[in-house]
C-alpha cells in the first residue's frame, strides 16, 4: 500500500480501509492462536498499513482545520 494513493482518498474511504486492514489484523490473531500456520511476515505488513492509514486520516483532518 502506497502512502501517495491513500492520500488522495476520502475520509470515508481511508476509514473503510482502516476497518478492512483491523479485521485482517484480528484474523490473523485468531489464526495464530489457533495453530494455523500464516505467513509471519504479513503480521508487520498489516501493522505497517494500518499506520499509513492513521496517518493519512490524520493529515487530512490537521489539514481541513488549516
């Protein structure tokens, strides 16, 4: 995920995508936690994306105060 394309999405999208990005973060849990094997590497993945999100929402919301 591109931090230059979420920029250019709405707010009402970026957040969408926040909760598809919280979701795939739970399943990936409950996966490990039930012994199923999953890629370790999607786990910093996924952390990594939800923090571009954030930040994204939140230059926005700074940036429509301004």
């Amino acid at each position: 995920m591109i931090f230059k394309d979420l920029a250019k999405k709405t707010p009402a999208e970026l957040t969408e995508e926040l909760l598809k990005l919280r979701r795939e973060q739970f399943n990936l849990r409950m996966a490990a936690a039930a012994g199923q094997p999953a890629k370790p590497d999607q786990f910093g993945k996924v952390r990594k994306s939800i923090a571009r999100v954030k930040t994204a929402l939140n230059q926005q919301r700074v940036g429509g105060k301004a």
